[in-house]
C-alpha cells in the first residue's frame, strides 16, 4: 500500500466471506470438484464480489496461486496471459469451467 497507493481493507466483509467460501460450497456441492475447482472458486468469487476496494482482482489471483501451491502444484502462466484471463474474469466473460481449464492447463505438479 506504501509503495503503490491504494485504499486499505475489505470494503464489504460479508462479500469477501462470500468469496472466501464458494471453495467449500463447490466442494460440498459438486461431486466432480478437484484441487482446480476449488482454486478457481477463489479466483472467481474474489475476482466478482469486488470485496476491496482496491487490488480485488490481484488478490483473487495470489488467492488461488498461493491455494494450488499449498495444495503440491505450481501454477506458471506469463503475466500477460494472467491478466488477460483475471480480467475476462473480473467483467464475467470467463465461465468457471474455462477457469478451471485454464488453471490446470498452466499447473505441474511440484516435484519436492
């Protein structure tokens, strides 16, 4: 916040609790949900709720990157390819099945 500026804290804290559970509501609820799933229900549930007031869609990305991770597996697209698609996300162009796609697509499992 110092070196980029920006309004600090959520918003609408009910919206970002919103977010933060639709991993869990898809998990409990779809019967197909993988490790994929679950991340892009990060990325899409921040990305949409606009729960900050600032930075909402590169939090929603550091969300489910830091997710996949803690979870064995290394995301790698280029930013100009992560842009594109949080964007396309952010304005609800993206399905979550493309997100789910394009996440497994750029993932590889971390070989320790």
């Amino acid at each position: 916040m110092l070196e980029h500026g920006g309004m600090p804290g959520p918003v609408k804290s009910d919206l970002l609790a919103s977010a933060l559970s639709r991993p869990q509501q898809l998990y409990a609820y779809d019967d197909n949900a993988d490790i994929f799933t679950l991340a892009a229900g990060y990325l899409d549930g921040i990305c949409r709720n606009h729960p900050f007031a600032d930075g909402n869609k590169r939090v929603a990305f550091l969300c489910a990157y830091t997710f996949l991770q803690l979870n064995g597996w290394d995301f790698d697209a280029s930013e100009p390819d992560v842009v594109i698609m949080v964007s396309m996300i952010a304005a609800g162009e993206a399905k979550l099945a493309e997100i789910v796609d394009w996440l497994q697509l750029n993932s590889a499992p971390i070989i320790d």
